[in-house]
C-alpha cells in the first residue's frame, strides 16, 4: 500500500466543543475548505486532523489511552505552561522519556489522551 496522506478522524457527541478547543485552545489551524473541523498540523498541505459528529459516540471516551494524539513541538515547557494557564487538565506533566524525549500528557474535552512531545536533542 502507498499512503499518500494519513487522516486522523475524532467523532464527538458535541463536536463544535471539541472543535473550538483544538482550534481556540491548543491553536491548531482550520481548512476552511473541508469544514470547521478539518485542520492542518505541522508540515501536512492536506488536512490532517478532523473533528466530527457522529449519531453512535455518546458522552467522553471510556478509554483515553487507546489512542493517543502527539503533537511535536518545539518548546515543550511553553506549550504545557500555555495550556495549563488556559485549564486544560494535564494527566502527566512534562516527563523525560530515555530515548525518546520528553512527554506531557493533556485531556480535551471529550476524554481523549493528547500528548506534547518534545525530540531529544
């Protein structure tokens, strides 16, 4: 199989709140083209994630740690102050991940687990 882009898809019981949160709160950048909840992240030229509703997702998720959404950023330690300061809930704050680089973990409004990671150097 040769994937030319891969879409990440949230379906919400109330998607114009999770909407506004990755696009008022955590900043991501809509695509106005593909509807409200279509966004652009990192160095994707196509839609990479989407927020929908969908009639069978009722309520927050019963297991956030299924899937987990990372976000790469630059400054991690900013970024967690940034959220935090806007009261999201961090679930794991920044952690050193040997090999890896450092992690925190955040909760958005449905439940599901987000992470910021941060690449050793």
């Amino acid at each position: 199989m040769k994937v030319e882009q891969f879409v990440v898809n949230v379906n919400s019981q109330d998607p114009e709140k999770l909407i506004a949160f990755y696009r008022d709160i955590v900043g991501l950048k809509v695509n106005p083209d593909f509807g409200p909840g279509a966004f652009m992240v990192g160095s994707s030229t196509f839609v990479a994630f989407m927020v929908e509703g969908h009639n069978e997702v009722k309520g927050t998720t019963k297991e956030p740690q299924r899937v987990l959404l990372n976000f790469l950023v630059t400054d991690l330690a900013s970024e967690e102050l940034r959220l935090k300061d806007q009261g999201v809930k961090f679930v794991m704050s920044a952690t050193r991940e040997p090999g890896f680089g450092t992690i925190a973990t955040f909760v958005d409004p449905d439940g599901n687990y987000c992470q910021l990671m941060a690449l050793e150097q």
